[in-house]
C-alpha cells in the first residue's frame, strides 16, 4: 500500500470518529430541549391554576359575607317576631310586619346571589380539578422523560470519550501537516472534511473537478482539495482496491 493510500485511510478513519461525534453532540445538545418545553407547559398550567384559585378565594370571601348577612337579618326577623306578640298599636304592628316582609325579600335576593356563587364556585373547582390532572400527567410524562434523557446522555458522553480516544489515536497515525490541514478545513466549512472523487464529481458539492486535477487525483501522489467546496478529495477507485 502506498502511502498516499495509507494517509488518506487514516484521513477517513479521523473522519468518521468526527461524523460520529458531530452527531452525538448535537443530540447531547437538542435532546434537553424538549424536556424543557415541557417543563414551560407544566409552568404554564401551574400558573392557570393560580389565576383560577385567585377567583375561588374571591368567591369563597364573597359567599361569607353573604351567609353573614342572611343569618344577621334572619335573627332579626326572628326578633321582631318575638316582639310582634307584645305591640299592641297597630300602626307599630304594621311597621313591623313592613320591616320584616322587606328583610325576608332581601333574604331571598340573597340567597339566590349565593346560589349563582356556588354554581360558579362550582365550574371553577372544576376546572381547577382537570388542570390539576393535567398537571399531574405532565409531570410524570417529566420525570418519565428525565431518567430516560439522564441515561441517554450518559450513554451518549461515554460513546464520546471512547471516540475522543479513537480520535487521538486516528490523529496520531496523520502526519502533522495533513492533520492540520485536514483541522483547518474541518473548523471552516461543515462536515465531512474528505470527501470521494467519483466519475470525476466532489462527493462534498456534487461539482465536477478540474480535468487536471482529476488526473493530478488518479496519480495518487499528492493529498488534493476539491477547488470548490476546498474538502480534501480522493479517487474513490483507489480506495476501493486498497481495501
Ligand atoms: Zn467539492
């Protein structure tokens, strides 16, 4: 095997650790973000609830003032009651059969209030029931969805590490000045850095190459770059028969 051959093996070999790295890292780096927009969901629902636990108290304080007045002009009445049995002026008599027929009136135009309250009382408990199962459900989905992520990530940074050891090793059998070049390109323009050469198109940018450099290329003597994408190029051809 030449060693034009040889570089350009350990040039692929340095660039399929990288691909495989490129895609573990980007993994590492989305698969957090659908947890958290979960987690701004279950916020979202939490801070409905609170809106509608504000109204509830409204209405709670709202149905013991009315319960208060009923009972406070109830007791009137019933004292009036009492007394009625001792007037004995009818003029009185009928003042007070006046004052108690308007508490009673009043009486009724609350508790028909007090029944509107509850029926809303009611629907809001209601609603704060089904967010709250909704919320439940979210945070098991959550909590599902964080041991499964921790054990996935930690599969992921631990795939990493063997790779970062290929890596060096890879980086170890290139020559320094290849390996800088082949560096140089990959921290310039996206991944793959060396790309095949096939019927005379770069694999990289599906552009046919220069006829000079096509056949600069099947010589096999020099490392080339594909002048438009600039990604190192080799003949296919010659990577196949080595193998
Ligand atoms: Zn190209």
């Amino acid at each position: 095997m030449s060693l034009y051959i040889e570089q350009i093996e350990q040039l692929v070999v340095l660039q399929k650790v990288d691909t495989e790295m490129i895609g573990l890292e980007r993994i590492l780096e989305d698969a957090p973000k659908q947890l958290r927009n979960l987690q701004e969901k279950q916020a979202y629902l939490l801070q409905q609830q609170e809106v509608i636990q504000e109204k509830i108290d409204v209405l709670l304080e709202q149905k013991g003032r009315i319960e208060f007045e009923i009972e406070n002009d109830s007791q009137k009445v019933k004292k009036s009651k009492n007394k009625l049995m001792l007037v004995e002026n009818t003029k009185e008599y009928h003042a007070m059969m006046r004052e108690m027929d308007n508490l009673e009136k009043m009486n009724r135009v609350r508790e028909e209030e007090l029944n509107n309250l509850l029926a809303d009382l009611n629907d809001l408990e209601g609603r704060k029931e089904s967010l709250q199962k909704d919320i439940d459900a979210l945070g098991e989905t959550i909590s599902a969805q964080q041991s499964t992520l921790d054990q996935e990530l930690a599969d992921k940074r631990a795939r990493l590490e063997i790779l970062n050891k290929d890596k060096s090793h890879a980086s170890e059998a290139v020559p320094a000045p290849i390996l800088a070049r082949y560096n140089f390109i990959r921290d310039r323009i996206p991944n793959p850095v060396i790309v095949p050469v096939s019927e005379g198109v770069c694999k990289g940018c599906n552009v046919v190459i220069p006829p000079q450099t096509f056949i600069d290329l099947q010589k096999g003597e020099q490392i080339l770059s594909c002048p438009n994408c600039l990604r190192i190029i080799y003949w296919e051809r010659h990577f196949s028969e080595s193998e």
